[in-house]
C-alpha cells in the first residue's frame, strides 16, 4: 500500500510556545520550521510513502517545505487542526480518491524512516489506526485505509478520543521516532537524546539556550 502523509504546520510565529524556557527569545519559529524539515524530509524517505502533502497557511514554511518535495496545501481558514487535516484529506482525494491517507504530526524531528515504514505497514491492516505519542496521551499518527474517512481528532486527550472513534491502537515497540513529538523541554532532551535530523541539529546549534539544549 501507497501511502499519502498530510502534516499539519501552524504559523510559525504561532508556533512551540511551550518552548519558551529552552529556546531564546524569537527562537521557537526557527525550530518550529526546523522539526518540519527534519520530519517532511524523513517521511518522503519512507518506504510505502507515495508523496507528502503539508496543510499551512504560513508562506516561508511552504516555500522551504516544498522545496524538499512536499506538495503544499492552503490551510482551511480559522477551522483548526481537525478542520485543516480533514480539508487536506479530501484535497488529496479529490485527486486520489481511493489513496491511502495518514495524519502524521509536524514535530517529530528525530524521525526514522525504517520506523515509519513499520508503523504504515501495521496501519494497513486495519480501516483507520492511530499510534499514541510517548507520553501516552496525545497522537502522533492518524492513518485511514482507501475508502475510509480519516476522522482526526487530535488536541487534548487525542489517544481516548481516537480510541473512542473506532480507530485501533497500534501497539508496536522500536518506533520510539514516530511517538516522540516535541512540545516541552523535556520532549526537546528526549529527541536530542534520540538523534534529531540536520535541520534542528543545526538550529539547535544556533538557537537554543544551554539549558535547552541539555539532555537528561
């Protein structure tokens, strides 16, 4: 199975505001930006991923995302992040209509596309399938079979919410990069503990405080 991803990215000045005590100040869009690349880039080296699809309304995000490879789609305009995801599902089913479509989370700098790979393949035998983040509660994955409607209900308590769905939850050990989103400090450490790619190892370099840059 062929695979579409569609990752949501806010404005960046919006961006990682829980960052604020491991990044300098004016930091948090550059590492917002940063963990795009580094996720867009990993997830277009997936195998069983077709193409990248990023839902935002922030300009400079879409120019330097596409120039990775990502097909770049308008943000629905003040619906949110379910609103955005679902828009862009149906962008790119307007197209593919019977393609295979997964949510996957902007934030994942440490991603790993052999881990990836895996979580696809376990998502294909299910209608729709989600994988929780590592704290247990939120999701970093959101995946609907062809001929299914996605359904994201990402935001507070998305791993009950996505259960509550109908979605089965993928119980799959060694993808620790698919599940490790970063909005504290201490997401931050784990991904730099973990390996992140070039883009936020470089901005890390550049922009974070010592503290922030620490690992446990």
């Amino acid at each position: 199975m062929q695979w579409t991803l569609v990752i949501p990215l806010k404005p960046l000045a919006r961006a990682k505001s829980r960052l604020a005590d491991a990044a300098a100040d004016g930091a948090r869009p550059g590492l917002a930006l940063a963990f795009a690349q580094d996720t867009v880039a990993a997830a277009l080296a997936a195998p069983g991923v077709r193409d990248v699809a990023v839902v935002t309304g922030d300009p400079l995000a879409g120019r330097e995302l596409a120039a990775l490879g990502a097909r770049i789609v308008a943000d629905e305009p003040g619906g949110g992040l379910n609103v955005a995801l679902a828009h862009a599902a149906a962008v790119v089913r307007a197209t593919r209509p019977d393609g295979a479509v997964a949510a996957l989370n902007a934030d994942l700098p440490a991603l790993r596309p052999a881990e990836l790979a895996r979580v696809l393949q376990a998502a294909a035998e299910f209608p729709r399938a989600f994988l929780p983040d590592a704290l247990e509660i939120g999701t970093t994955f959101l995946a609907a079979a062809p001929g299914h409607a996605l359904r994201p209900a990402f935001g507070v308590d998305s791993r009950a919410r996505h259960r509550r769905s109908g979605a089965v939850e993928l119980a799959l050990t060694g993808v620790d990069s698919v599940r490790q989103d970063v909005d504290t400090r201490a997401d931050l450490r784990a991904a730099l503990a973990l390996g992140v790619g070039p883009h936020t190892a470089a901005a890390a370099d550049r922009l974070l405080t010592p503290e922030g840059r620490a690992t446990p």
